[in-house]
C-alpha cells in the first residue's frame, strides 16, 4: 500500500485546442491547484486523436490517458467530438481485449469555461489511477 | 533531414513562471536536445527587449526554429511568429509550450512542476523539429455584415457598420426591432424617456441604404469561417405585407382570438393580430400563426375581410434565405430569471407581485396603463410599495453567482419613478450592498434616499404571500438586527439577468463558446473583450453579461469598430494548417472522405485529394487514415507520436 501511495502515475493528456485546452488555460488563470502528473498535448479537436496515438501512450510507458474535449454539441468542427466518441468506446474495448484494464484511459468533457472542473478530472483521473499500480502490459521494455 | 537548429526561450514571467518552476533548469535540459542550437532565459520575453532578443539570437544563431516557453499560445503565439517573422524565418516554425497556465500556476510544488515542465517543452520542442515552413492561405473577404439580435446593442452596431458604407443585414427574432429598451420606461441616471432616444435610431436604422432589415426571422445555420460566413436564415410569415399595411387597427378590432401579450410581459392581452408598440419597426401588424384560428377564410377571416388595405395574405410561407457576409455581430440580448425557480418568492404566482419589466411597462405612457402605476389585481393606485433587490443574483448554493449589475440603478429608479407619479405613497427597499458605480450614477441613488423619501432596509426578504386582499412581506434589517413585516400593495422583484433564450439557441448554431452562467464568452476578458473565440463573430450588449444602455452602446460601437477593420481588408490570411495527403501512402478507401465534417475530401484517380478552400484542419481524416496518408500539416501523426515520447520520458 505504501508503495503505491508514492507511486506517481505517468498521464498525457490530449486537450482539444478549442475547448479543454482553452479550459485547463482557465484553471491556471483561477490558480487552481491539480496534481503535476498529467503532461498536455493540444490537437486541434478530439477527431484528431487516433487510436494509435493512445496505444502509442501506453506503449511509451504511459499509466494513464486522457482525451479531453468539447461537449457534444459544441464541437467547433461540428461534429468531430461525436467521432472521437464512437472511436474511444472501441478503444476502451480494445484495452479490455488486450488485458489493459480500460480504466486507465478516460475520456471527458471539458469546455473553455470550466477551469475548475478540469482540474477536477485530473485530480480524479489521477487518484483512480494509483490504486492500479504502473501499467505493464503494453509497456516496451527499456530500450538498452 | 537536414538537422534543425532551434532557438528555446524560457520565460520567467517575473515570478509567474519562476516562483514554481526552474527555469534554468528548463533551459540547460533544452539545450541537451539534439535540435536545439540556442537557450535563453529572461523575466519577461514579452516585453520590448525580450522581443529584441528574440529577433537577434536567430539572426545571430542562424536559427530556422524558435520555441518560447511562456504563457498560453492564446496570449503571445502571435507576438513571437510576428518575431520570428522579423528575423527573417517563416513565422510557423515557431511554437508556443505552455508553462504558466498549464503548469506554474496550477503546482505549487516545484520540483514536480519543473519536471512538467521540462516534458511540456521538450514535447514543443520535437514538435518543431518537423514543422514546415507554410504561407498563409490569401482569401477574398465578403465585405458584408451580420448583425444577430436588434436590441440598442444590435441597432448601435448595425448604424456604425452602415455609416462606414458597408452594407448590414439585421435578423431580429421578433416583430419589431427595439428588444428590451423599448420596454423601459424612463432611463437612470437622467431619466430621459427610453423610447423617445430608441425610436429615432430605429428609424434611422429601417431608412439605411446600406441596412437590410429581417424581423420575424431566425437563423438556423451557419457555415464558412472568418471573412466569408454563409448563414441560412430562415423568414417566419407575418401573414401581412408592411407596405399595404395602414395602421388603421381595424383587423384587431374584429379578431376574436384573446392571448396574453408577451410584449407587455402578459400585464394585458393581445388578439392574433397585433402590433407589439405603437413604436415598432416595421410598422405593420402581425398574426401570429400559432394563435390565430386557421389562416382559413372558411374557418374565420374576419381580418382579412376587415382589411381595406388589402394587406392580410393567408398564403404567405416561411421562407429561407441565404446571406454571405464576412463578420458577424452577435446581441441577441438578455431575459429575466424565472420567478418559477424561486418559490420563497411567490415562484410568480401572487397576485401584484411584479417583476422589473412589468413595472416599466406600468410607467410607460404607452404601456397598459398609460402610464399611470396601477396595481394589476384591482387598477388600485398602491400606497406602498416593496422593491426587492438581488433577486437571484448572489446566491450561489441556489440561484445565479453572479451579480446582475443594474439592479441597484434600476431599483433606485422605480422607487423615484413611483415616487413621480405617487407622492404620497411610501417606497421600501430592500437589499445587500448598493452597487452604484457609474457617472452619476452614486449620486442619484442618494436622490433616491433623501430626495424622494424612499426607506432602504438592508437585508433579505425570507417570504411573501398573499395577506387580506395584500402582499405580506417578511424580512430582515441586518443594521437594526429586527424582523420586518410589511403588508405592501405591491412588489417589484428586481430579478437576476440571464442570458436571453435566443443567445443560447444562437451559441449552438454560431458554435461559439458560453461562460459557465451562460452569457457569450469573450476571446479574452481583458484584452478581447469584444470578439467571441471564433475569428469573424463578434459579441455586443447583455448577451455577454448583465449590463446597462450606455455600457451595451459602448460595446457594441467597439464590435462595429472590430467588424469594420476586419473588412477593410481585402484578403485574409487563413492559417494554413491543413490536411494534406502522401498519394503514394494512400489507396482510395474513401474513409476520410466520409469521415470530414466538411465534405472536403474528394476521391479522384483512386487517391484522397483535399480541397484547401474547405478543409478547417480538424484532423478527423488524419485519425482514420489506416496507412497514415494523410496529415494536417505541422500537426501530423509523426510529430504527434514524438511529442508523446517526450511527454514520457
Ligand atoms: C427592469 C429593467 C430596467 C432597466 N432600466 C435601465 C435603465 O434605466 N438604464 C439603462 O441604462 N439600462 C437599463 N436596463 C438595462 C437595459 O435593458 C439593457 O442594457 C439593454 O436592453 C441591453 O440591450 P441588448 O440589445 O444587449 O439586449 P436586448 O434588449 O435584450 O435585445 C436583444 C434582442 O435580440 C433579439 N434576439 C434574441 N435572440 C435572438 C436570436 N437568436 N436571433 C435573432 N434575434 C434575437 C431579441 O428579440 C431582442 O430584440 C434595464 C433592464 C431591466 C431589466
Ligand atoms: S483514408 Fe487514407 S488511404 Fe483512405 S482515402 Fe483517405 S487518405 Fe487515402
Ligand atoms: S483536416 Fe481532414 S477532416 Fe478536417 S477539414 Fe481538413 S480534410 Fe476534412
């Protein structure tokens, strides 16, 4: 247990540019204070996030990852956050497949106005990560 | 490829970024990466030598890359591409990594948020190693407006924009143009009539050459961006042709349909025919189809057979129009809260329990009563009244956060307003703080105490209800620490203002972004206050926030101002990050095609080709491409692949 408590959970975090991004901005604005683990990436919208970039994640020894975006409905692309959608259910069902407990992928919606829940979503991604432990599976091993 | 020879800027932001982050710490781990030729790290980047700098250590470096580790890219990305730009390499080389909103300021520990943010810049950093050089993409602008909403916001804005010859379509949703301020009846802080200032700028506005006027009408899509929109509008049938019609009244007199009148917040009735003011522009009646018995001669006709004008045309039909214009004026305005979320309130069923719109209307010489103040349960004058401040606003764990600004001015307004017209009668006030900033506007509230004998009670009003043929009302005086129970002929609830029906139905359909009450959200709160996050739309008047007439003309004058330096170019440059295809990667499956929102992926001779005019650079066909053919440029999945290697190493 003490072990996993110091256990620092290695997250990256795909924000649409438009809306999560916008928001995790807002947190920093309002000082809200979220664990450091989650390192972001900007996409231009969550349509944007292949699968592979998420396999990609793990494979790079990634515990957890994130894809953040705009509410449905309000994608600036119209509808891109509705693909990203459908694609992330299939890759949550691939996690499964492959012995990845799917858990440790996670999908929100945050937009440009909810500074503090996108501090909240990291801070629960966070703490529900701990409990798994470092993800090994699709870990490569340590290039010598 | 050739090795890159990148510049890396670590910005301290004074403390901003320093105070919890290592700054040079950040540099030296930059100045280990393989593409990198040149550190620096100053206090404040942004400033004039910061720049400088900047400009110099390229020339000086021969370097083709900068990366500057600073502030959100929504602040200074510009500032350092127009630098880089400067120092003669292509300004998209250039990137932002985020480490003060997305870092420094959210950790306070920094040792773990110096790690973050070596990995957010480092990620920046691989990301550069492969952007291209791109150009801007020139586009044509549309050197026409919109203006959405014709309230005094859309009106002011709409005058400036045509004054500057550029021709403006106005949809308003309603019959008339004019929103809440022909409402009103006297305006604080002069007390000057609200329709006598409006009605001529409403005018002004329907004799414009260069104004296209839509009333009765609604938009429904919008496509296109910044410069070139093409919004679908669609036109609701009046029924009655505005140039036929003469005014007479006479097809009211005979309609035998009784609904309640919207436009007098439903203080009296209207028939299916109706005109909203006297004042209203068109001047034209309407019938409003949803009311009205069945647009059928057989049915009932009584108007049209009235109509000696012959005005009235049952076979009108909603219409739709398409307009192309290159920017847009948002003002579509605000509503009152809903007394039905407010039971300790009455939850607006007791009976002379008035919000603030009804009791302008009251005042108003053209309102029902002609402007004398009646109690609407018995056409008695009342003797006394309670105005209640704060309702729904600054309340949190209930109702709305936020304070609705005006309140104070309007409330201190009804209280001379009533004291106008009933000398002898007695006004109460309750609220929490006077919130009386503005020219003038202290001063008149201090009119309100002692000129004209109004009682202010500090405090909040727990309930009211109906007591023997009056409203009781129970509250504190915090200053005095008593109970207050007044038995009032008449209450004013001065409600919260929340963002109007019409602006949240427009935000979904412009997608532009809402703040967390509701209201339009600005690019900037400072900086921008008046430009939405989408380029080319613009945001006027309570649609943004609570706000008063002279603040919502100021505003929607610096929109116009926006609106008009945006289409006095004659092109724009659209940034070119867009998809591009590897034909020799791609086999003609056609899942891009289908998976573009903007159909403008086409399949031709077997291979995915992208028509730049349309592509918006979303990225969706680069995240179903099985063969990796195809990429939005300086965002392809290669560079994403090494940013997530940095972000874990
Ligand atoms: C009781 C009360 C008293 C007040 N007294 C004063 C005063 O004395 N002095 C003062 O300075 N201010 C006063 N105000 C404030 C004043 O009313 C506002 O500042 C002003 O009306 C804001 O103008 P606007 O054009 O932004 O919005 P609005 O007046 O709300 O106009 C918005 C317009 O947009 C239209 N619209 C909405 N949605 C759509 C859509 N989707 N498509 C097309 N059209 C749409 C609406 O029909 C409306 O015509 C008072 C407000 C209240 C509530
Ligand atoms: S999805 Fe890829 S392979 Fe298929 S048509 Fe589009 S670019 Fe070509
Ligand atoms: S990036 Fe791809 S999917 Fe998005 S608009 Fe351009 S071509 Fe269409």
């Amino acid at each position: 247990m003490s072990e996993q408590q110091n256990y620092e959970p290695r997250v990256v975090a795909f924000l649409c540019k438009w809306c999560s991004s916008a928001g995790s901005d807002l947190a920093g604005v309002s000082r809200i204070q979220y664990p450091a683990n989650a390192t972001p990436i900007t996409i231009p919208c969550t349509g944007a996030v292949s699968p592979m970039y998420i396999l990609s994640a793990f494979n790079k020894g990634a515990d957890g990852v994130l894809v953040s975006g705009c509410h449905i409905g309000d994608c600036h692309y119209i509808e891109g956050n509705f693909l990203a959608r459908r694609k992330m259910h299939l890759i949550m069902e691939l996690l499964e497949f492959i012995g990845v407990e799917p858990n440790r992928f996670r999908m929100s919606w945050v937009s440009a106005a909810e500074g503090a829940k996108f501090a909240q979503v990291i801070t629960d991604f966070v703490d529900d990560l701990k409990p798994l432990g470092p993800q090994e599976k699709l870990k490569k091993a340590e290039r010598a | 490829m050739t090795k890159k020879r990148t510049g890396v800027f670590v910005c301290h932001c004074g403390t901003n970024i320093a105070a919890t982050v290592d700054v040079a710490r950040v540099a030296k781990e930059m100045a280990g990466e393989d593409s990198v030729a040149f550190t620096k790290e100053y206090v404040y980047m942004c400033s004039e030598p910061g720049q400088e700098s900047v400009v110099q250590a390229i020339k000086d470096n021969k370097l083709d890359s900068i990366v500057v580790t600073c502030c959100s890219p929504n602040l200074h990305e510009k500032t350092f591409r127009d630098n880089a730009k400067r120092a003669g390499i292509n300004n998209f080389t250039c990137e932002i990594a985020n480490i003060r909103e997305q870092c420094s300021w959210v950790h306070n520990d920094k040792a773990k948020g110096t790690e973050k943010a070596i990995k957010i810049s480092r990620s920046v950093v691989r990301r550069v190693n492969r952007n291209q050089p791109l150009e801007s993409i020139a586009v044509n602008v549309t050197r026409r407006a919109m203006v959405i909403g014709g309230g005094i916001a859309g009106i002011q804005a709409a005058l400036d924009i045509a004054n500057a010859g550029v021709e403006v379509v106005l949809v308003e949703k309603q019959a008339t143009i004019g929103g809440r301020m022909l409402q009103l009846s006297e305006t604080f802080p002069t007390l000057d009539c609200s329709q006598c200032v409006l009605s001529p700028k409403m005018v002004e506005l329907k004799r414009h050459p260069k104004v296209k006027l839509m009333t009765y009408s609604e938009v429904q899509e919008l496509a296109g961006s910044v410069g070139n929109f093409r919004v679908k509008i669609l036109k609701k049938p009046t029924f009655v042709d505005p140039d036929k019609c003469k005014l007479c009244d006479e097809c009211t007199a005979v309609c035998p349909v009784v609904v309640p009148n919207e436009y007098e917040i439903n203080l009296t009735t209207r028939r299916a025919i109706y005109i909203p003011y006297a004042q209203s522009i068109p001047a034209s009646y309407t019938l409003d189809e949803s009311t009205c018995l069945g647009l059928n001669p057989v049915v009932c006709g009584k108007c049209k057979d009235v109509c000696e004008a012959d005005a009235i045309n049952y076979d009108m039909r909603p219409e739709t129009v398409t307009e192309d214009v290159g920017a847009i004026v948002v003002a579509t305005g605000f509503d009152l809260y809903d007394q039905a979320n407010m039971p300790e309130m009455g939850g607006g069923k007791v009976e002379d329990v008035l919000d603030g719109l009804q009791f302008e209307r009251l005042c108003s010489a053209s309102g029902a009563t002609g402007g004398h103040i009646l109690r609407p349960s018995d056409h008695k004058e009342p003797k006394n009244v309670v105005f209640i401040q704060c309702v729904g606003s600054r309340d949190p764990a209930k109702h709305c956060a936020y304070c609705s600004k005006i309140c104070c001015m309007y409330t201190a307004k009804h209280a001379q307003l009533y004291k106008h017209h009933v000398p002898d009668g007695r006004a109460y006030v309750f609220y929490i703080d006077i919130r009386s900033g503005g020219k003038g506007y202290e001063e008149f509230v201090q009119r309100t105490m002692e000129d004209n004998d109004t009682l202010y009670l500090r405090g909040r009003v727990s309930r009211l209800y109906r007591h023997n043929g009056k409203v009781r009302v129970l509250g504190t005086d915090t200053l005095s620490g008593q109970n207050v129970e007044i038995d009032a002929d008449m209450v004013v609830l001065a409600l919260a203002m929340v963002p109007s029906k019409g602006t949240t139905e427009i935000a979904k359909i412009l997608k532009i972004g809402r703040d967390k009450d509701g209201f339009l959200a600005e690019a900037h709160p400072k900086l921008r206050p008046v430009e939405s996050v989408t380029g080319g739309i613009y945001l006027a008047g309570a649609a943004q926030a609570p706000k008063d007439i002279p603040e919502t003309v100021a505003q929607a004058g610096a929109a116009a101002a926006k609106v008009i330096a945006l289409l006095s170019q004659s092109t724009l440059s659209r940034p070119p990050l867009i998809a591009k295809v590897r034909p020799s990667h791609c086999t003609g499956c056609g899942m891009c095609v289908d998976a573009c929102p903007f159909l403008a992926i086409r399949l031709e001779n077997g291979k995915a080709i992208v028509n730049e005019a349309l592509c918006e650079g979303c990225g969706s066909c680069s995240a179903t491409c099985l063969r990796a053919a195809i990429d939005v440029k300086n965002v392809t999945q290669l560079q994403i692949f090494e940013m997530i290697e940095a972000c874990l190493a």
